[in-house]
C-alpha cells in the first residue's frame, strides 16, 4: 500500500492477505516496513471536509485489527524465533496509542446508531485487538472510551436472531475481553458501569449458548474467583 493511494481496493488488497496462507510474512514485512501503520491511518484522515466511506473505514479497521492480533500473538510467544521481536511489539503499541488518542472521532462515528452493521461490527473486533495486546492497552481503552456516548448504551440491545455474528454478540465479546485482559482497575469499570457487564443480562436468555458460555466463563474466572476483586464488589455486583 502506498500513503498516497489509501483505497477500497488497496486496503481491501491488504486484508485479503492477512487472512491467506502465508499472512504471517506478509504482516511481518509490513509492520517492519511500516511500524507507525501511516498508509492504514491515512484511511481516517481524507483532505478537507470528505469523510471515509462505511466501507473504507471498514477496512481500514480490519487492517488495523490483523495487524494487532499479529503483534498480540507474538506478545504471548516468548519463544518466538523472529529476529528483532521487540520491535514488532512495539508496533502494536503504536497503533493502539495513535488509535486512542487521534481517531476515537472514527470510533464514535462507527459505532453511531446510523452507521451499517457490518462497520459497527468491525469496529467492535477492533477495540477487542485492542484489549488483546494486554493489559496496558486494554487500561488505556476503558479510560478514553466515553461511557456517555448514548449509541454505545445501545450496542447490547442491537440483536439480530437471524445472524451468528450480530452487533450485540460483538459487544458482549468486547465485554469478555475487557475481563480477560484488564486488570483490576479495568474489571472495576466493567463492573461498575451499567453501559457495560451491567447493561447484558436483560437479553442474555437470547443469546447463542456459545456466546453465554463465553460471558458466564469469564465472569467466573475473572470477577467471582478473582481474589483481588473484594466480597463486596461481587455482592454489589450480583444484586
């Protein structure tokens, strides 16, 4: 990808890539060659008042999200023969922070009651790379995302009983990966806020059993067994 011809097709191109055989050299030789990511960020910033398609910022989030599971997988591989690791690493970080501090514009904007499914969607996988590259990063997302931002209230209740892969199946799983990579302070959050864990049970019944088991299984692992979140937090929680 060039940073001057950030399209459909070229970010199409890139992430149809990333999903094929061979996806891990052609990540790897792109976050060696590009490590702040500028050409995928150039999808947010079009000169003068135009704004990115639906599509465009689909992609370029997919983009971004292939990117980061690459680099959150060689975070969890200790062992990883790839010389200069550290470095690769360290693009995630970059991405998470340019994305955090620059462009949560885009977030808000795709995750808007007007925005299509599929973008909300694939906004949605974003935020849970995001979580994905640990701690730190999951940390840094639960203190800018603004629990206010009336759209996001909504996401639980947006259920399609047609689909597998609806906006609330994507947000329940947003809501797992804030348990399974935050740490205490980032639980708390989740726990406290009625936009977040709070705002799930009301539908739950209706849920695919996969994604209620998924739910259930980190509330366990990570609120009721965590010795680290006090009696009275789970009591306050429960009632």
């Amino acid at each position: 990808m060039e940073s001057a011809d950030v399209t459909a097709t070229s970010l199409s191109k890139f992430v149809s890539e990333c999903s094929s055989d061979g996806s891990e050299e052609v990540l790897n030789t792109y976050c060696r060659n590009s490590p702040h990511c500028s050409d995928i960020f150039a999808a947010f910033e079009k000169d003068g008042q135009q704004q990115p398609t639906p599509r465009e910022l689909q992609l370029a989030f997919q983009a971004l999200e292939c990117v980061l599971l690459y680099t959150a997988s060689l975070s969890k591989d200790v062992s990883s023969s790839l010389a200069g690791v550290g470095a690769l690493r360290a693009v995630g970080q970059t991405v998470v922070t340019k994305l955090l501090q620059y462009h949560m514009k885009m977030v808000y904007h795709s995750l808007n009651t007007a925005s299509p499914s599929y973008l909300v969607r694939s906004c949605l996988k974003l935020l849970i790379a995001v979580c994905a590259q640990g701690a730190e990063s999951t940390r840094q997302l639960a203190n800018v995302l603004d629990l206010g931002f009336k759209p996001l209230q909504q996401l639980p209740a947006r259920k399609d009983a047609k689909s597998t892969d609806d906006i609330r199946s994507a947000f329940v799983k947003f809501c797992v990966a804030l348990l399974l990579y935050g740490d205490a302070d980032v639980i708390k959050i989740a726990m406290e806020s009625n936009v977040l864990l709070g705002s799930l049970f009301k539908l739950l019944p209706l849920d695919r059993p996969l994604v209620v088991h998924l739910l259930l299984s980190a509330l366990q692992d990570k609120v009721l067994k965590n010795p680290v979140v006090s009696k009275r937090s789970k009591v306050d929680f429960l009632t």
